[in-house]
C-alpha cells in the first residue's frame, strides 16, 4: 500500500526547529549510535570513563514511517533542512536539551560536538565505524547521568530521536480509490458466463460481487 510523503522544513526561524534530542530503543533513522571507549576506537583520549556517545541524529531524504491515528505516512528533510536544524539547534541554546523516550525529560546529557557530514570518505565519523553519508547530522553527547549510562551500557537506549516542531508540506500524495460498486446490469451479465469461460478479471467481479453482498 502507497503512503504519502510528507517533507518538513523550517519556515519559522524563531518557532521552528530541534528543540531536544531523545535518547530512544528504537531510533526513527534506524542508526544506532556507538558507545565509545577505547577498546572500540583508536583515538585514546575517548573512553569509557568520559561517557561519550555518538551517533546520527537526522539524515536528509530518510523516509520516516509516521502515523496519526488511522493516517499512515513517511516524512523526510531535504539537506538544507537538516543543516538548519543543526545550526539553529545551538544557537537556540539547546545542547542540555535531552529527554528519555520522548516521555522524561533528562538531566546530564550534553552535546558536545556537532557537524554535518560534507565529505563521507574523510570525515571524522569514519574514526567511529557511523557509515554516515553526505548531509547526515553526527552528533557525539556526554552522559553525565548513571543510570542513563548504565541504560546505555545494557543497551536499554540504541540511538537517537529528535524532538523539534516544524512546517510541512505534501510531496507525495497516493489517492486512496474506492472500490467500484457492482450494477446490477454487470452482474448479471457475468452470471451468463460459464464458469470455464471465466477470465480472471471476470472471476475476481464475481469475487467482489459476492464480498459486498455480504458486506
């Protein structure tokens, strides 16, 4: 079944945007971040005892399953958006911004780099093994909290999810057709038809016929 495809985008500098990053089970861009220590990277000065994590916070042109009561649709930002949102999330000051789930908000938790992948093959995610493309946002945070670190350690939280507001528009919109009702005129001409004489098309008329009798 066809979904449609929602693009959202910053229209409101001063309302729109990131507004906290959630550390989640089940991230939405479905990347999960890597828990550094030194037994996982190179770079010695990352370890454990920093309690670093990093990992893709938003990818551009990632189709996002969404669902609003029956509605089911994808959203998706372009490039330009996810390095708005990037820029505009620091400057509004949210880097301690941080909640649990989307349910609680959590104390401790700091971005503390931030960038946007320009150049896949030389960017300093490679160091990290992300497989991060062009126009992906890396964001690496401290976990100043022990139990969320020992929920990162225990792999409770996987990843992260962004929590923001923005505009959207539809990019992609699938029209839901109507099943065709059966006249009475049809119906009773397929009814002369010999069952052996029977194309398929004419065997699944019959099909529905019968499915909206007893509908």
């Amino acid at each position: 079944m066809k979904v449609d495809t929602i693009e959202l985008f910053i229209e409101d500098f001063a309302q729109d945007g990131i507004k906290a990053i959630s550390f989640v089970n089940d991230p939405a861009i479905e990347e999960n971040w890597v828990a550094l220590n030194k037994q996982e990277v190179a770079f010695k000065s990352i370890d454990e005892d920093k309690r670093l994590v990093i990992g893709i916070a938003l990818k551009p042109d990632f189709s996002i399953p969404r669902i609003k009561g029956d509605y089911k649709f994808n959203v998706i930002f372009s490039k330009e958006t996810v390095k708005q949102s990037s820029h505009l999330y620091l400057k509004q000051l949210n880097n301690n911004q941080a909640t649990l789930e989307h349910e609680e908000k959590a104390v401790g938790l700091s971005v503390v780099e931030s960038w946007i992948v320009e150049d896949p093959k030389n960017d300093k995610s490679n160091i990290y093994n992300l497989k991060a493309s062009e126009g992906d946002w890396v964001v690496m945070m401290s976990v100043d909290n022990d139990e969320v670190w020992k929920k990162v350690k225990d792999g409770t939280f996987l990843g992260y999810s962004i929590e923001g507001s923005f505009a959207d528009r539809v990019i992609e919109a699938h029209k839901i057709e109507e099943p065709k009702m059966m006249t009475e005129e049809r119906a009773a001409e397929l009814l002369q038809i010999p069952s052996e004489d029977l194309t398929e098309e004419q065997a699944q008329e019959i099909v529905d016929l019968i499915t909206q009798t007893l509908i």
